[in-house]
C-alpha cells in the first residue's frame, strides 16, 4: 500500500533545503563577497605596486642627495691612500692638521716596521692582502688621483687617458717586501705578482671612487703636481 505525502509538506521541506543551501553558497550580489575571491591577488598586487613605487636613490632629485665635501687644503695630496680607509668625508677637513703627511720618496725607500707589523695582522696569510695593506701606507692619494701600477694607457668613455706610473721606488720597495715575508718559487714569482697587481689596481680603483663620488677637489686640482 502506497503512502500518501501531501504536496504542501513537499513543498515545505524543499524550502528547507534551499534555505540551507544559501547558507553555504555566496550570495553573487553581495558587494562583500564579490570581493572575498580576490583578496590574495589584491594583497599580492598592493606589494608589488608598493615596491615599484618606493622611491630608490637613483630616482631621488638633486637636491634630496648629500652634496659632496669640498676639500680646500692642498695638503689633501700628500696624505696616505688609507686615510680614506675609516674616515667620512667630513672628517677630512676637521682633522686635516692631525694627519701625518708622506714626504718625498727617496732611495732607499724603506718600509717602517710599523706598516709592516699591522699588514702582517690584517693580511690572514695571503700575499695579496699584506700588499694592497702596505700599498695603502706608502702611497700618497696623489699618487693613485693621476697614476696606477703600471702607467698603462687606458680609454674612459669618449676620452683617452694616460695614467702615470706610481713611483717606481716604492712598487720597487712592495714587491721586495712581499717576496721576502711570502716567498715564492722562482718559476710563480710572475704569475704571484700578477695577483698582487691585479689587488693593487683594485686599491686604485677604490681610492678614485671614494674621491669622485663624495669629494668636491675642484679647488686644489690645479695643485697635483
């Protein structure tokens, strides 16, 4: 014998059932839900527009950068390449009288037992770093402004130029100096002092960058002899 549902008791229960689907499904025309599917990607590109826009040194404006120091006494010259070595531009100019400026080369150059002692603690046993050490202590920045290890021709850019070569009574004094503290073979000693150039043209480098991009030496230019 069949069972008998009436058709409102039907109806009743699919309004149940619809009525727990809307519970779980999202309502398309609810302005908060239409946006819950994209928060991640809105996350996502919210950081990547914050990083394209951040502002970079690059694209910061002239006067938003640190002008450069003007340094004004020609004694600037004659100081020692490792002044630029732990001192910030500005100190330059306050301390000018308390560095120690290099005289003259003369023969026989000598190494003072000092420069040696400190090259030795900072070299960690390599050959190339007891040099670039000594190399820093001997050499004036006047010496590396207009001049390089070899005295080579090199072309910047547009413009040709010729570097003097350092005094050869000091490069003559280094490489002595360190064959005798990190001897080499015979048949190494070209190669080994290659690497030392290659470290000491590294100095160079270093020591113009500093100068080129935080000095202003316009006033004593004229004054490198």
């Amino acid at each position: 014998m069949q069972s008998y549902v009436p058709m409102r008791f039907l109806h009743s229960q699919i309004k149940q059932l619809d009525f727990g689907r809307e519970q779980f499904e999202p309502d398309h025309t609810s302005q908060s839900n239409l946006a819950q599917p994209y928060v991640l990607d809105d996350y996502r590109n919210y950081k990547l527009e914050t990083k394209l826009n951040k502002p970079s040194l690059a694209c910061k404006s002239q006067s938003q950068r640190k002008g450069k120091v003007k340094i004004l006494d020609p004694k600037f010259w004659d100081l020692p390449l490792i002044t630029l070595i732990g001192n910030q531009p500005e100190e330059l100019n306050y301390n000018m009288n308390n560095f120690v400026c290099l005289s003259t080369p003369v023969e026989p150059f000598i190494i003072s037992d000092d420069t040696l002692s400190l090259a030795m603690t900072s070299s960690m046993s390599q050959r190339h770093r007891f040099a670039t050490t000594v190399f820093r202590h001997i050499c004036t920045i006047g010496d590396i402004y207009h001049g390089n290890v070899s005295g080579k021709f090199f072309r910047a850019h547009s413009a040709s130029v010729v570097n003097r070569k350092i005094s050869p009574l000091k490069m003559n004094a280094l490489e002595q100096i360190c064959f005798e503290y990190f001897p080499s073979s015979p048949n190494d000693r070209d190669k080994d002092w290659k690497i030392i150039v290659t470290a000491l043209h590294k100095a160079v480098w270093y020591g113009r960058k500093y100068i080129r991009n935080l000095l202003d030496i316009s006033a004593i230019e004229d004054c490198l002899q």
